[in-house]
C-alpha cells in the first residue's frame, strides 16, 4: 500500500509552482515534506487533495494511476489532510464537526448523533486522543482542536494521511503529545506525509525527508545522515548561519515601561491583565507565549491601535498612555506589526506608496497637500538597495512580493531613522530562511546602537536566538522572566501557565 | 465553478504567501474586481469595454424579439423575416449613433447630457477609491441643487460671480449632506450603504417641503416649483443654437480635480490606503474616522454640482419635484464601467450621454422606445458586476493577480 506523487508538474500563469516533482509514503511510513514558504508545498498537497489538476504528472495509489478532481475523490481515495488552519465549525460539538459533510442519518433523514458520538468515542479512544464527542470546539484548547481535525480524517477511513505546517499552533509540550499520537497512528499502518519548514521536527519524527525549492524535489534524506545546518543548507540552496550572531547585551536607561496595564480584547474581557515590564535601552527583551494569552492586544496598546483601560505606559518618561498611533510613531518608536499584510502594508500600494506609508505627510514627501513623487521614489530606491528588497521594480504593488521581501519593506520603512524603541511581533513568520537572518541581524543592529527592543514571537527558537531577557506571557500577565540562556523546557512549562518556582516547592 | 478547465485557480506566485488568503483581503478581493480599483489602466479597460459589446449584442436580440409586426412574419417567409429583422437591428443602432454623434447637435446633446453624469460618476467612485458605497448621490443632489437654486435666485450679481457662487453653494450643500453619513459611520459605524439611502428619502421630501414653503416657491403657485433662477446665474450655452452649456466644462475640470486629488496629493493617499486597508491606514498614522468624513465631503461636493447642473443648467432653470431624477443611481453604474478612475467615469459618463442623445433619436426614427437604452445600460452593469461572466464568453485569461474567491460579504466595508 503506497501513495505516489510522480513527475507532478504544475504550471500557473508566469510562474511554474511545481516542476516533476516526485514524493511517496508507504504504509507505516512518516515522510517530512520540507521546504521554504513558495518552494511549492501547499500546491503540490492541494493537488493531491483534489484541488487542483496537474498540468503533468499523475497521483498513483497501490499502483492505480487516480484522477482527483475534487477533495471528494481525494477521500475515496483513503487521502485525509489535516490543514494548518483548520477547518471546523466553532459553535458544533466535537461529534457534529467529525460527521460534517457525512453525516449518518435515521429513517427521515433524522441525524443519528448517537451513532455520531460513537464514531468519535472509538477512534478517540483507539488512538489514544482523549476527545469529548460532546464538547463545544471554541471551547477546546488548539491542541484538540487539532485532534478533532485527526479524527475527522480518520473518520472517513484516510490511510494516508496529510499534515499541512502542524506544529505551528502548538506549544512544545503539544508538540510531544502530538508526535506521539503521529507516531501512533504511523504504528496502526497509517501513511503520513508531515509538511513543515522546522528542520528540528523533520529530524525528530520523519522516517524520511524530501526536500522542495523552487517547485522542485532537490533532495531526500535519511535523518540518521543529516542534521540541521545539512537540512537549511538543502532548503535555502547555501549554507545558512542559523545562530543569531550577537554580543552581550549592554542595558542603558528604562526607555519602556508599563505599569499595571490593562487592555481588553475584542470580546471585552481582559486581554492583558495589570501587567507591567521594563526594556531598556540596548536591551532585547523577548516575550514567549502560546498565541491568545494577550499578545498582541499588548502591542497593538503600546502602538497605539487599541486603547487601554487602566494602567500606565512610559516612553523615555513620558506618558504615552492610550496615544495615537502617530503620536507614538513620532517619538521614534519602530513598530513591526503581527499581521504584516493587514496592518503593515497595503497590499494594493505600490513598493513606493508603501515606504512612504508613515511619512506621506511629512517633507520632503509632501509639501503641503502636494505629495512628491519623485522624492518618495528616490526613499523608495534607496531602501530597496540598503535593505535587500528583491523586488523587480519599486513600482509593482507589493502584493507581489514574496513574505520575506515584503517584511524586508516595513522592517526598511520602519528603521529608516533613529529609533529609540522597536517593538516587534511575530518579525520572522511565514518568511524565508534567509530573510530571517537578515531581519534578526537588523534588530540586533538596532539594539547595539542603542535601541530598546521588545519582541513578541510565539516562535520559541525566535526569542530564544534574539532575546537578552525572556518573558513568558499568560493569560495576560507575565508569569515568569528568564535570562537569554534559560532551557527550552522551562519556558515551555512556563508557557502552559506553570510557575517553575512553584512547582519547585 | 465545477469545470477543473476554467482558468481560475489562484496561482501560487512565489509573492503570494502560502496557506490561505485571509478572509478580510478574499471579499475585499471581490469588491475590488467589481468596481474595478487597483487594476493597470490597459487590463481595466478590457472588461467595460466586452460588456458595452455584448450589450449592443443582446439588445439587438431584444429589438428582435420585441418587433411583433416582424415576428409574425416568420410564419409565412422567413427569409423576409430575417431581412426585417437585420435592416430593424441595422436602423435602430444608427439612429442611436446618428442621435449621439452624427450632427454637431447631436454632439452637443451627447456632452450635454453627459455632464451631470461625470459628475455623479466621480462622486460615487471617489466614495469607491476610500471602500465606501455613496449610494446617497441622489440626495446630495438635491440638497445641493437647492442650495444652488436659492443663490441662484436670491441674488442678482454679475454672472462671472454668480456662477461660481452658485456652484459653492452646490459643493457645500452636497458636501454637508453626505458628510452627515460620513460621520454617522465614522462614529457610530453606521453602514454608509443604509444612511445614505435613507438621507436620499430626507432630502427628497425635503425639497417637496421646501417647493411649496414660501422661501422657494413660485410666486401664484400652488404646485412643488420653484421661482426660475435669475439669468446671471445660470449655466451660459456655450456655443449659439446648442444646449451644451459649461456645465460639461465644469464636469471635465471636476474630472482634472478628483484626478489631481486622488493622485497626487497627500489627501487621496489617505482616501485610498484606508480604502484598501482601514487597518493599515489607521497603523500608518492616519485617522479612519477623518477619512470617513472628509472622502462622504467630497464625493458629496462632487454630486452637489451635479444637482446644481439639473436646476441651473437646464431650462426653465427652476426647482421641481425630484429634479435629480435617475442621475444619482445611473452614477454607481458609470462609477463601476469607468473602474472607479476619473478618466474612466470620464468615458463612461460619455457613452452614457450619447445613449440618452442617441435614445430620443431611436425612438423618433426607428421607433424603438427610449427604454431600451436602460436595458443596454442595465446589460452593462450586470456585466460589468459579473465579469467572470464576460471572459468566460470571450476566453479572456483572468488576470494573475486576481484571487477568485466567492466569499464576497457584499460592500467590502
């Protein structure tokens, strides 16, 4: 029992996103798909899910040559894929979401949830999941959240399944639980292809590695033979310094803090919760945390975009307390926002329209109403050259740039002056190796010259390789500091909300 | 959808991150391909452009099916049948071009009727650039065609002030009327597709209020008109023995106007960041809410003209009873087949006045009622709202950037 990819070939307009790609996984097998975003993972799954056609190349399971037209076939064809974002409704029961789309129905069409809740019960319990069929799926932690999303593949009787970027909503404790649960569905002679661009994992889990760039197959490895520095040189094409050169940290003055903040979240509660911090000048201080525990409701206070309910915020001593965006901006505070295409660019704008997006109304950009091109431009040409922005021209709308260029274009807008403060969230997500390097060196560079720096990731490796000081945030407070040199398991620990100290006593 | 063939799929350019769009930029993805904003000049034009095509193409149809003299004919001869019915199609359209540019009258009725047209247009794409629906265009008119009016007659000055007097009037008028949405939005977030269509209504029995208060209404009148705008302050003809005034000036230095704000100033550069992206525009610095209220301002500046062009620029040059008539709506459908560019509403506002010239034309010569210009002009929209529709019946290849996402929640607030 095998599953092939062999010669697939996908060609889009202007770009050819697959190029005779071939991938296999037999039964009992787990093979990590690894590459960087744009090698060509994501269309290579979705044209074995059936979402897409091939241009060439053919889709072969025990030896039958498959035609997948729609996710449909893809599923009678025993192929399950587990997506990075998943696909459930938030209001359903754990049993409603499993049977969706197949639902067993009584006499009259009556949906039996009876027989629904049974489905989830066995193979909950067969894999060990630990899923209640009657829990609300908003209520359910990621994790199984995640879980649900494996027992409704394994619920239409999937033999091969797909995992698209999993682990990148878990916190490492998941993480552990999740290979295990990966390795016993592996054990019960499921097929498993793991798509990701974390090397670490690949090595852990994976029986086998392919390798993509640039829509192509470029190696396949065994993990015994290789370890990461081998892996990113595969991925990226050259060899990659994966360790952060930087100095020790030399702290000046408090430029930032933050007393008893208090911010509420969408829904109206308590995002962040009476917290305070400090980072001071040539600092990098890094807050750790699983996603939602008030992070980014944090930033976007300290920025500006969202009013705070109690609580004080001083920059250099000044109160700065619940200001506009444009006030804090003028202090000369660098703010790399989460969500780069929402927040940070406007997709539609050009290159130049978009370095320009902060200081449009200030000379020499404008003179009164009157905007000047030609002086944006030049800023424009001059930060592409300076900040490597691979771009074919500064006049095509940065939507076309890849996530890692595009960064490169807020991170250029961003410390094009003197800063005194950087605040930066998620600075390296869903971006390429070497942009990573090149953003992590920019930020260093701003805290050696005197820059107080605060970095939100939920990147662990991230705040790791940056910070001189860690944070962990939980449920809107900050519940344990580390210095730059603490254990990956600590902080994990402190991240599920666990006190080290406490649990010491 | 179904058909794997249809060249649809979002291709996975290297800039286009993997993993699924978000759901905001999918419907916003929508509206952009509906009312056109964001797309190079030369690929714009390719949609309007089929659909004014295809159009003509089922009118014909229409004027085929609807002659019934003819159609009792295919019984008995059908060869005399289909003669009929080519040399019917064949009369109908050359009386609507002989109407729209066949005489120098028939241009200037052509430029004439299309003035308050480009004005409208402009309005509501200006509302379009900044992501807002000025569906209130109608009521601007008229608030700002009273405003006008009432300079127009209460004073008596020399018409080289009068005139512009008259159009300040209109700006203001217009502009305050559909700033009141602007800021309804922008501090309550009231949908502006809601308060505008009910300030349409306001302002509509307002001005039949107004009409029969004794501050507008003629003199020995018991009817909605107004007294007639003094001479001085009226829309000058600009050549002897035609209709076509300076109105149509005033709409082309509109047109120069919307460009100029739109493209180079630091103003249109907030109306169309916040129009792309309301959150990057509020993290680059730049107020929402301001933006809100100054963008409802000047698209309602611009439809204020517009009404001021139905009352001082038309004879008898005095208010009556919903005296913008159709002009407001007709705009969305010249905002969205000009894509929302000055230039382009330019062209549309155009075409649509020689329909009307070429229309009345129609209808004296070859007998064609009038109304058949609103069912080309409404085959444009359907197509220009559908243009899945028109590459599909001319095969033309979906632009690359696009993102075919059927998730549109509608206004793509």
């Amino acid at each position: 029992m095998t599953l092939e990819l062999r010669g697939i070939t996908k060609q889009f307009p202007g770009v050819l996103a697959n190029d005779d790609v071939n991938l296999s996984a037999s039964e009992g097998e787990i093979v990590a798909l690894l590459g960087e975003n744009g090698a060509g993972k994501t269309t290579l799954m979705n044209i074995l899910y059936g979402l897409y056609t091939p241009t060439a190349g053919e889709v072969i399971v025990d030896g039958k040559a498959l035609v997948l037209e729609s996710p449909a076939d893809a599923i009678d064809a025993g192929i399950g894929m587990v997506h990075q974002h998943f696909m459930l409704v938030p209001v359903f029961t754990v049993a409603e979401n499993v049977v969706l789309g197949d639902e067993p129905t009584k006499r009259m069409g009556w949906l039996d949830s009876r027989r629904a809740k049974k489905t989830v019960t066995d193979i909950s319990g067969r894999y060990g999941l630990d899923v209640d069929p009657d829990a609300i799926v908003e209520d359910l932690p990621v994790g199984f959240q995640q879980r649900v999303e494996i027992i409704k593949v394994l619920a239409r009787e999937a033999r091969f399944l797909v995992f698209d970027e999993p682990t990148s909503v878990l916190t490492p404790p998941e993480v552990e639980r999740f290979f295990e649960i990966v390795n016993g569905l592996k054990a019960d002679g499921k097929g498993i292809i793991f798509i990701s661009h974390k090397l670490g994992e690949a090595l852990e889990i994976a029986d086998r590695i392919v390798i993509m760039r640039r829509g192509k197959t470029v190696a396949e490895v065994n993990p015994r033979d290789v370890d990461e520095p081998k892996l990113a040189e595969l991925m990226v094409g050259r060899p990659v310094d994966l360790v952060v050169n930087r100095t020790e940290s030399d702290p000046g003055d408090v430029v930032l803090s933050v007393n008893d903040l208090t911010v509420l979240d969408d829904r109206g509660r308590n995002a962040v919760d009476r917290l305070s911090i400090e980072v001071r000048a040539g600092e990098i201080v890094g807050i750790a945390g699983v996603q939602g525990n008030g992070q980014t409701e944090l930033v976007e206070s300290l920025t500006g975009m969202r009013p705070s309910l109690g609580g004080v915020v001083r920059l250099k001593g000044l109160d700065v307390t619940s200001k506009s965006p444009r006030a804090i901006h003028n202090l000369d505070v660098a703010h790399v926002p989460e969500d780069r295409q929402k927040s940070g660019l406007v997709l539609q704008f050009t290159v130049t329209e978009n370095i320009v997006l902060d200081s449009y109304h200030q000379a020499p950009i404008s003179r009164g109403v009157r905007m000047d091109w030609g002086q944006a431009t030049d800023r424009a040409l001059r930060l592409v050259e300076e900040y490597d922005v691979r771009t074919p021209s500064t006049e095509v709308k940065v939507s076309t740039l890849s996530g890692g260029n595009q960064q490169k274009v807020i991170v250029a807008r961003e410390f094009d002056r003197d800063v005194t403060l950087v605040i930066a969230s998620q600075p390296t997500r869903g971006i390429d190796v070497g942009s990573i390097e090149y953003i992590h060196s920019r930020i260093v560079e701003e805290r050696d010259a005197g820059a107080a720096v605060l970095i939100v990731s939920s990147e662990l490796d991230e705040i790791m390789a940056l910070s001189d000081r860690i944070l962990v945030m939980y449920e809107g407070r900050v519940v344990a500091e580390f210095d730059g040199s603490a254990s990956t398991t600590d902080i994990g620990l402190a991240m599920l909300g666990s006190r080290p100290d406490e649990e010491a006593s | 959808m179904s058909d794997a063939e249809m060249p649809q799929e979002p291709p996975a350019e290297p800039g286009i991150p993997e993993g699924e769009p978000p759901e905001d930029r999918a419907s916003s993805e929508m509206y952009r391909r509906v009312t056109g904003i964001g797309t190079s000049a030369g690929r714009a034009m390719v949609v309007p452009a089929l659909a004014v095509l295809t159009a003509l193409i089922i009118g014909a149809f229409i004027i085929a099916v609807t002659d019934v003299d003819t159609l009792s004919v295919w019984g008995d001869d059908p060869a005399e049948a289909f003669r009929l019915t080519v040399s019917g199609i064949f009369d109908a359209y050359r009386a609507l071009l002989v109407g729209s540019v066949g005489s120098l009258d028939a241009i200037s009725e052509t430029l004439f009727a299309a003035a308050p047209m480009i004005l409208a247009g402009l309005a509501v794409a200006v509302g379009f650039q900044a992501g807002l629906f000025n569906i209130g265009v109608n009521g601007q008119m008229h608030i700002g065609g009273m405003a006008a009016l009432w300079v127009g007659f209460t004073f008596a000055i020399p018409a080289v002030f009068h005139v512009p007097l008259v159009i300040a009037a209109a700006i203001a008028g217009g502009a305050l009327w559909a700033a009141l949405a602007g800021f309804l939005k922008a501090r309550t977030g009231a949908h502006e597709v809601i308060t505008t269509i009910m300030l349409n209504f306001i302002a509509l029995f307002l001005v039949d209020y107004l009409l029969k208060s004794s501050l507008f209404q003629a003199p020995g009148r018991n009817d909605p008109i107004s007294q007639p705008a003094n001479p001085t302050s009226v829309f000058v003809t600009l050549f002897s023995d035609y209709r076509l005034n300076i109105g149509f000036i005033v709409a082309l230095l509109a047109v120069a106007f919307v460009w100029w704000l739109m493209y180079r100033t630091t103003i249109g550069f907030e109306f169309r960041a916040v129009g792309y992206s309301p959150s990057g525009g509020r993290y680059a610095g730049m107020s929402v809410a301001w933006v809100y209220v100054s963008v409802m301002a000047v698209s309602g500046a611009l439809a204020g003209i517009a009404g001021a062009n139905q009352v001082v620029g038309l004879e008898p040059y005095r208010g009556i009873s919903n005296f913008a008539g159709n002009v407001g709506f007709d705009a969305i459908a010249l905002a969205l087949l000009g894509r929302s560019h000055p230039v382009g509403v330019l062209f549309a506002g155009l075409l649509f006045g020689g329909l009307r010239a070429g229309g009345r034309e129609m209808q004296g010569a070859a007998g064609i009622p009038i109304d058949l210009v609103l069912v080309l002009q409404a085959l444009i929209i359907v197509m220009i709202a559908a243009p899945e529709l028109v590459r599909a019946i001319y095969r033309v290849k979906t632009p690359d950037q696009e993102i075919t996402t059927v998730t549109s929640t509608g206004w793509g607030a």
